[in-house]
C-alpha cells in the first residue's frame, strides 16, 4: 500500500525517543513497501518515470504502442478512437486475439470512427451489415475491433474491424464457446440521430480473418447501461453489471448453455431478510470489508422496455443497489465473480466486491447452500483508490484495477491478502486506463488509454 502518502505521526510528540521510535517503524514500513519483488512484499517496486510520458511502469517492465488512434487498419479501415474494454484468447501459432471496444456515444465527430467520415470507405460495408445507420444518414460509430498479436514476435500482425453502427461499446468478454460479447452502455431510442433502439448485449464470432458480423442485439439479456459481463464456464450463466449509482447486478440463466440467442431468465441479486438493501455504504457502513452475506436472485420481467426503467423495477421487487457497477471478472477454478463499483464507499471513491457462486448455481436448489457476496476492499482513500473501473484477474492470482479518477489515473493491484499496490500511471494524460487483460500464456499484458485511444502491450518480470 501507499504508506509514504499518510502522515505518521499525528500529534505533537511527547518526547524525542518515542518519535524517532514511530519515525522508523513507519520508514521501514515504506521501505518494504516499495522493495522489489522481496520475499512477502507485495508489488514490482517504485514506478519510474517514462521518458516518453505514456505509461509509467515499475523497472525492468517497458511496454510497446501496438495500436493507436486513426492509425490505418489491415483491413483498410482505421482504428477508431476510444479504445475501451478488451478480453484475449488463444490465437494460431501462439498469437493472441483480442477484441476491443470503442465507446462512440451521440456526437461524436464521423472522422474519429472506422471510416473517417469518408464515404468510400463507407459504402466498402454492406449496408446490413451496419446496426443503426443513423436518422440523418450518419451512422452511429460505436465499434469492436479484433487484433491478432504475435506475443513471441512481440508485434501487432492483424487489425481490423469486426463490429459497427452500435453505440457506446464500452466493454465486453470473450465466451467459453469461442465468440465475444460487446455491451452498450447507453440506452438510446430512435430519434434525431438514431434509427434503431439501444442498450444491448451483441456476440459475434472469434476469428482470425478480417470480418465484419451482421449485428443482432441479445435482447434477453436486457436493455439498460451495460458495462461488463462475464460467463461462467462450468454453467453458462451470464453476470452483468449495470453503470448506474442506483444499478442492480444481473445475472442471466441460458435456456441452452452457450446459445444466448436462445432466451433464457434475467434476474437481479437480492438479500433474504434485507429487501432494496443499499451496498453503496454512502450513509456508513451498511456493510463492512470482508463481510460475506448469503444473496438470491429475483426473476425480472419486460426486459426490453421502451424506457431505461429496469433497475427501477428490479428495486421495487426488493433487488440491492449498487453504486455504478464497472469491471467485472471471472476468479479461479469455481468462477467467482469479482466486480467494482465506481462510486460506492462513504467517499464515494469506489469498491471491489467478490460473488461465490452456489454450488447448485442457476437451479431450484439454490436455497439449500445460497451463493455469498463479499465486499473485497472499500479503501474511502482517493490515495489508495480513486474510482475503480475495469478490472482482471492476472495469472498470479492479484487482481488488477484500472482507475477512472479525476486527478489522473494508476492501474492498481489488489494481492489475495486484500493488499493494494500501484503498478502503472498513466503519464499521457488525464484519461482513464481501460481494458486489462493478459495473454493466454501470461508474458504479456495488454491496456488501454481510452482517449485518444492507444493499445499497449506490457512485459516484464511478472511474478510466478
């Protein structure tokens, strides 16, 4: 943790001895905690200063630009801005693939999407192929795009644009069955600009060749302010975060496991005995870290309403708020679900909350061992956290936090002792970090500056 941000000694000291006592008990504190990878410290050391003012990172870790905004695709598109949530698979011949987001919301500019407001470019798409060409003409630019990254090689071998005419991408998953969820995290009717509703979860098919898909909204899984999603792989079921500070978190039951265009249920948490129980802790500490308590989901109806109403309804029914769910992430062998809320805590400077499937997840018998939900870390301390946003589990157990402050941003690391570390700042700008993840045998870790809209690939001495 960051020991060196807080005032040690609070008081007038008393007498010499006993300050020069406290002095050094908390330097060395501090001292252990920026030690490098030493036996029981947590982290990789003090973060160095970047030369080239993108991303600081500890020593002996560098990371290279692989993709950057308005840069030509292989495709013949560009890359378009706003790089947001990623996940990465296994690609052919040890490469990774990745899918990203990018978060175009009503008006934004036609010349930061894929076409550059060039209307050859354009018309290379078929015209089916675009979710909503807009009421004016102009179509929305929300987008995913795939990269195909040569992890040993260590360069970018294919980019190009697999997603469009869909708004505010801001992240998504990769499936156990080999395809990728993006989530709109606007709910948008027709209108002046639009020609289509949104505030969907959409899937299409992992693939190596340039390809761009038709866009089919999954309208079972609900229509409201998506932000991550994650699939269990031992069931299927589908846990969703909602980016309000009065959301709900959802989880959706497949009728048929890996055919989510198949229907299925969407329910929201609840606690047994505690009906619209508020996990916001704005009012104090309604609950405390490390707390863990038994939940139930409640069935939700009408799940493509015509208004942003589902929370709403969701809570009158007895469903818990939460405040801003972001990030979310699938954790260990029996898929615990771990996820952030943006604005939770008596600060308002975020949580990180941990879900424990029952062992009879999804089914009737639930009741019999109840799934729990546990807050991970509320550290009320902008200095230790400020606004937690997406987040992974890295391949040795920690999980990683990327801030969306608004006095720059860390991406952060939180050891399974609850231990908070900084890891990377990002020196660009103001803007927040995006889309950690890691490639699939874990050399290299993939981040975002979500604007203008860079892709980093990250190495180093990653611990075992």
């Amino acid at each position: 943790m960051a020991f060196s941000r807080r005032p040690f000694l609070k008081k007038a000291i008393f007498i010499w001895a006993a300050a020069f006592m406290l002095l050094s008990a908390a330097l060395g504190a501090a001292f252990l905690a920026l030690a490098p990878q030493a036996e029981g410290v947590e982290g990789f050391g003090p973060i160095i200063k970047d030369r080239n003012q993108i991303l600081d990172l500890p020593r002996s870790f560098s990371y290279k630009v692989i993709a950057r905004a308005g840069d030509r695709m292989t495709d013949g598109f560009y890359v378009p801005g706003l790089a947001d949530g990623m996940a990465a698979c296994p690609g052919p011949d040890g490469t990774t693939i990745l899918v990203c987001n990018h978060e175009f919301r009503i008006g934004h500019p036609q010349s930061v999407g894929p076409f550059k407001g060039k209307e050859d470019l354009f018309r290379k798409i078929d015209a089916d192929m675009i979710y909503d060409k807009g009421s004016t003409g102009k179509p929305c630019l929300g987008s995913t795009t795939t990269l195909i990254y040569d992890t040993q090689a260590r360069r970018l071998k294919t980019h190009f644009l697999n997603m469009v005419g869909t708004l505010t991408n801001c992240s998504g998953t990769i499936t156990p069955y080999n395809t990728w969820l993006s989530c709109e995290e606007g709910v948008e009717n027709p209108g002046e600009y639009c020609a289509e509703k949104h505030g969907y979860v959409f899937e299409g098919p992992v693939s190596k060749e340039p390809r761009v898909i038709k866009p089919a909204p999954l309208k079972a899984l609900g229509r409201f302010k998506h932000e991550g999603i994650v699939v269990a792989p031992q069931t299927g079921i589908v846990y969703l975060t909602e980016d309000q500070t009065d959301g709900l978190l959802y989880r959706f039951v497949p009728a048929k496991p890996g055919h989510l265009d198949e229907g299925g249920r969407l329910q929201c948490l609840a606690f047994p005995d505690k009906p619209q129980f508020d996990t916001r802790n704005w009012k104090g500490s309604a609950v405390s870290p490390g707390e863990a308590l038994p939940v139930y989901w409640i069935g939700l109806d009408g799940v493509d309403p015509e208004t942003d109403d589902s929370r709403l309804r969701g809570y009158k029914l007895g469903a818990a708020l939460f405040a801003s769910g972001e990030g979310i992430c699938l954790d260990g062998e029996e898929a615990t679900v771990c996820f952030a809320c943006t604005n939770g805590s008596r600060t308002a400077k975020g949580q990180i909350w941990s879900y424990t499937p029952s062992p009879f997840e999804g089914t009737e018998r639930e009741n019999e061992e109840p799934a729990r939900l546990e807050l991970l870390v509320e550290p009320n301390d902008k200095l230790v956290m400020d606004h937690p946003d997406q987040i992974a589990v890295a391949p040795w157990g920690d999980i990683l936090v990327c801030e969306d402050g608004n006095d720059g941003n860390y991406l952060l690391g939180i050891t399974p002792r609850k231990r908070i570390y900084k890891f990377a700042w990002n020196a660009l700008n103001q803007s927040d970090l995006t889309g950690v993840c890691f490639s699939p045998d874990g050399s290299t870790m993939f981040i975002n500056i979500l604007d203008p809209g860079l892709t980093l690939a990250v190495t180093g001495p990653w611990k075992k």
